[in-house]
C-alpha cells in the first residue's frame, strides 16, 4: 500500500466519554465504545497482518507515546533528577573546598601551618586527606538532590494533574518537611480552585434555591431532546406549572415561607416524574417540565403532580395550601422550537388558570386569550373610570323566621365589546397585577351606598361585599373602609366584608390589625368558602369574625351525600359553639333547604331562593317578596 492510501484511511476511533457538567470531556477507560461505533470482533488468535500494517503502526507510534507518558507514574524524571543532583553535588563540592581552604588559611594566620612546614609532602598530605571528605560531600549532596528532584517531579505531576481533571490527584507527598508542605499547598489550592469552577458553573446552569436547572440549561436539553425527537421520529411534551396565589403567600407570610414553598413544590415535582424527565425553575413561581410521550402520557404525569400538591404545606402552626396550574405543549404539533413550545405551554397553562382545571393541552386559543390579557389591565383602568364595575345582588333567607335577612353584592364587569365578563375571567388577573385594589375600593363604596339607599326605603337590611385576601394585607385598607362610612353616613352594622378562608387564616400583623380596626368600628366580618381553607379552631377564636358560609361544594346533593352533611353539620355545630351565625351558599333545591333548616343553619342563598340580580330591581323584588310571604317561613 502507498502511503498516499495509509494516511486516506479513516483514523482509528478514540472512545470519549461524555461531557460532564463542567464541560471538559475526559478520555474513556480502556474498554469503552464510542455510541454508535462498531464493536471490533475479537480475534480468535494470530492472523495474517492486514495491508498497510506496519505504516499504520508507525503512524500510531507517537500517539502511544504520549499516552505513556502521561500513565507515567510520578516521580519518574530521570532527567530532571539528574540534572538537579549533579547540579547540587558540583556546588556542594565546590562549597566544600572553599571552605577547607578558608579554614586552612585561617589556621595559617593564627600560626598553626603545619601543613606547610613538610613542603610539597605537607601539601599533598592535605590533599590527600581532602579528597575522601569532598567525595563522601559530594555524594551526600547528589543523593539528596535527586531524592528532592523526585518530590518537585511530584508536585509537578499533581499540578499537571489538578489542571486537567476536576481535583489534584496527584501521589501524595509526605509533609514533614517544607517540601512535604509546599506539595500540600498545591494539592490544597487546586482542590479550591476546582471547587471554585464547580460553583461557577452549578450558578451558571442551575437555580439556587432549588437546585433544578435553569432557563439556560433548559433550553440547551430542550434543543437536545428536539434532536433526538427529529432522529427518532417521536414527540414529547413541554410543560409549564404556575403555582396559584403564590404572591399572597410572599405578601403574608414573607419571602421565607415563599422559599420554602417553592423548594417543597420542587420536591414533590421531581418525586411525581420519571427519571428520564427534565424539570426545571425559569423563575419566580414557574416551573418548567419536559416530559417524554405523547400528550396522554404528558397528562398522567400532570394529574401525578396535582395530586401530589393536594396536601397542604405545614409551616409553624399554619396550614399553606399549594395549587398549581400546569399548561402542555407538544412537540412537533405545537411548535418546531423551545421559544414556540414555552409560548404556546405558557399559554395553555393561563386557560388551566382561567378555567381552574389544573392542567391544559394547547388547542391554539391560548394565544387569543394571552394577547386579551395584555390589553385588559387598560381596560379594567377605563371600566374602573366610567363605572363599568357593577354591583348585582342576591338576597339571602333566614331559615328560622322566613325574612330576607341580607343581601350580598356579586361584582359583575359590563364590557363594551365582550358584554357581562365572568368574575373568573378577570378576577384572577386583577388580583395578579394588584388592580384589584381599585376594584375592591369601587365594590365597598357601593355596597355602603346601596345599603343607604335601602335604608332610605325602611328596608332593615345588611349587605355583604367581597374583598380580596391581598386587601387586607394593604396598610390602608382599614383606613379607605372608614373613609367610606364616613362617606355614605350609616349603621356599621348594616356592611358586612366577606373574606375567603385562606385570607384570614394568615394571621399576619397587617390583617390582623385591620380586622381589628374594621370590627371595632361595627362592621361585620364573615368567613367566606368556609370549609375550602385550613383555618383551625384557635384562628377562628382569634378571628373578630361573625359569620361563616359553606361553601356550594358541601351543600350541593347534601341529602344524598353523607360526607357532606357530616361536614355541614360539624360546621353548622362548629358555629354555634363560636356564636357565629352559619350561611349556606349556592342553594338550589327545596331539599337542600330542608334538610339545612333541619340541620340548625341559620340562613341559605341560593338560585333556589333567587338568582342575583341588577340594583334596580332588588327593592321590586323585596316588595313582591313581603306582599306574598309576609313573615311567614318560605316554602
């Protein structure tokens, strides 16, 4: 064969092993494949050389050089040793005869020169006596110069060794002298060095907190796994997992507890996957999931993580509920890149939100919604302005007597385009982007104005509005509620705030002085969704609270269902231990209401009772209502 042809040969493959997290590939032990390489039958003994053999063993020579001599064990560096012992034995020796020479001389001054008295046999009697102390000189330093040689050949190696692998492991070097020291330094400073670069590059690739990868390793294994999708012809999912009500944590407990919720979120993720899923924090309270399958198996590992959130976090005394809403993407159908999947999951995780049904594949209306939302904070500002908030009420029956007891205010948005815009449609983003401060301002001011309104009538009614959990959490909530009594000039006792259970359980010292103040003043405070939260026994009695209301889930079916009445009647028995006064809520059957009033409930709403309706027909509806029953109990 030409040599011409033995450098055309493909060159032999080398196994490398995979990069590891630092980025630096490593060779692989002997043995090792590369993927994807042909394995070399083994030879079942001494064949006839191939063609181009020997030039090809020629051509591999250096090459297994240099693997000897990086096998090279330390300490083995014959020249370096010599050329530091000969070195060390010409200056000793050198040292040496500068000194017998100097003692000579100073002998000589001071009289004693015996050596020159015999004349030249004097002199080579001198000589003669120097030499065997200069060679024994010059050994002794050889030796030790080449023994000093080895142990620097072994700091060099440990050097060369620490800057090509992760740590210094290089052979040990026994530390009793300064040698001994300065190697251990060595290894030391390479051990800090290494140690250094690993935290530089876990910053760079992971969340802190966490310890999952962050965006810029996430979009790196989602390009990775599009790749392999492409080659394999398979999809997979990328999933985006939002926590619910995250930023009322962070406002009421603190950004400790919010940490600690995101590493308990975290946990239960990693412990709901498989093993061949990536899950990843992009920041916030957003988590990131790619997951392997089609969009079934993308949903069973959805429902997984759901169920896991189920259980409440326990931190201290408190009870911390953890829902999540969690959007799916598929690749390739929607989207051909990380940027499109992350939109389009991002997207769908809003309709989970929106709708409240934990997870969500992309049906291509997410994106509509999304480019809604970017609009709507301008929208709810202008609704705000011309009044578009709206008040509609829904009276609510003592059970005991047959009166309208109250009524409560259900805020209602009256678009221009989009007509009456569900609660659920912009609650949630008000509450997100805070605006639903200005909300909550609005819907108080006009439950105290409607409760004048029918007092003006001689009707002897409360009405309840709805505040958020975040307004009670605001430093001036208190004081914007006084402003409004003195503002629309009535009983106290005739507004009632309604706040969800999770809102009043947080116990902060905002909520709880503004409950506080808002009670002293005669305004009434009612637990809303009773029964959906965690509240305990000691917060209620702590609570300045007069009123709890079961929440629709509990009441719906409650005459076929005996877990709900069980959970009724406990509540029901619960309240009146209190004195607090029990509200039944989303009534719609004549037997739902029976078996309340059976139960000692104190008061029901509901459609069954009547829907919620517009301002100006409540004071019709109350008069059709008294002209009719009178004071009678309702049938």
């Amino acid at each position: 064969m030409s040599k011409a042809a033995a450098v055309d040969r493909p060159p032999v493959p080398v196994a490398v092993r995979p990069r590891d997290e630092r980025g630096a590939a490593r060779a692989a032990p002997v043995g090792s494949a590369r993927p994807g390489a042909r394995e070399r039958p083994p030879s079942a003994g001494p064949g006839p050389a191939e063609p181009g053999s020997a030039e090809r063993r020629r051509a591999e020579r250096p090459a297994a050089k240099r693997q000897a001599a990086e096998r090279r064990p330390a300490g083995r560096s014959p020249r370096l040793s010599n050329r530091v012992a000969i070195g060390l034995a010409v200056r000793t020796a050198l040292v040496v005869l500068l000194a017998m020479v100097t003692v000579q001389g100073l002998l000589a001054v001071a009289g004693v020169a015996a050596m020159f008295q015999g004349g030249e046999g004097g002199l080579l009697s001198w000589l003669a006596a120097s030499v065997p102390v200069m060679a024994a000189a010059v050994l002794a330093a050889w030796w030790q110069g080449h023994r000093l040689a080895r142990r620097l050949d072994r700091i060099g190696v440990t050097v060369d060794r620490a800057r090509q692998t992760d740590a210094a492991d290089g052979e040990a070097v026994p530390a009793g002298d300064e040698i001994g020291r300065l190697a251990d330094s060595v290894r030391q400073l390479a051990d800090s060095v290494a140690e250094r670069e690993r935290r530089l590059i876990a910053s760079a690739l992971s969340d802190p907190l966490t310890g999952l990868p962050n965006r810029a390793l996430l979009a790196d294994r989602i390009r990775q796994t599009i790749a392999l999708s492409q080659r394999a012809g398979v999809q997979f999912a990328v999933a985006v997992l939002d926590l619910d009500r995250f930023k009322f944590v962070n406002d009421t407990l603190g950004h400790s507890t919010g940490d600690l919720l995101l590493k308990e979120v975290a946990r239960r993720i990693r412990r709901s996957v498989r093993e061949a899923d990536t899950v990843a924090r992009i920041g916030g309270d957003e988590f990131v999931l790619v997951l392997s399958g089609d969009a079934e198996a993308a949903r069973t590992v959805s429902r997984a993580i759901l169920e896991a959130m189920r259980a409440p976090l326990r931190h201290k005394d408190q009870l911390i509920d953890i829902g999540v809403s969690i959007g799916i993407a598929m690749y390739p159908a929607h989207g051909q890149d990380e940027v499109t999947l992350l939109r389009h999951a991002d997207s769908a995780m809003y309709r989970a939100k929106r709708a409240r049904s934990g997870e969500h594949v992309f049906d291509g209306e997410g994106s509509e919604l999304q480019r809604s939302y970017l609009s709507m904070l301008g929208e709810m500002r202008e609704a705000l302005r011309n009044g578009a908030f709206v008040l509609d009420f829904q009276p609510k029956l003592e059970l005991a007597s047959g009166r309208i007891a109250g009524l409560e205010g259900l805020v209602r948005w009256h678009h221009p385009q989009r007509g009456r815009v569900p609660p659920g449609e912009f609650i949630p983003f008000a509450e997100q982007t805070g605006f639903m401060r200005e909300i909550t301002r609005s819907v108080v001011e006009q439950g105290a104005r409607f409760s004048k309104a029918l007092a003006d009538e001689g009707l002897d009614l409360c009405v309840s509005v709805n505040v958020s959990a975040l307004d009670i959490e605001n430093d001036a909530f208190a004081r914007t509620v006084m402003e409004v009594l003195r503002k629309y000039p009535i009983d106290p006792r005739r507004l009632c705030l309604e706040i969800t259970e999770s809102g009043v359980v947080s116990e902060s010292d905002t909520s709880m002085k503004n409950l506080r103040a808002i009670a002293r003043a005669g305004v009434r405070l009612s637990v809303d969704d009773f029964g959906t939260g965690y509240a305990t026994l000691k917060q209620l009695q702590r609570l300045p609270v007069n009123e709890l209301k079961i929440d629709r889930s509990f009441v719906t079916g409650i005459q076929k269902d005996r877990g709900n009445m069980t959970i009724v009647r406990s509540t029901i028995e619960l309240g009146k231990q209190l004195g607090l006064k029990v509200v039944a809520e989303g009534v719609e059957t004549a037997q739902e209401m029976r078996c309340l009033a059976r139960l000692g409930c104190d008061e029901i709403q509901g459609y069954h009772l009547a829907r919620p309706m517009p301002e100006a027909e409540v004071v019709g509806w109350l008069r059709m209502r008294q002209a009719l029953y009178g004071s009678s109990p309702s049938r």
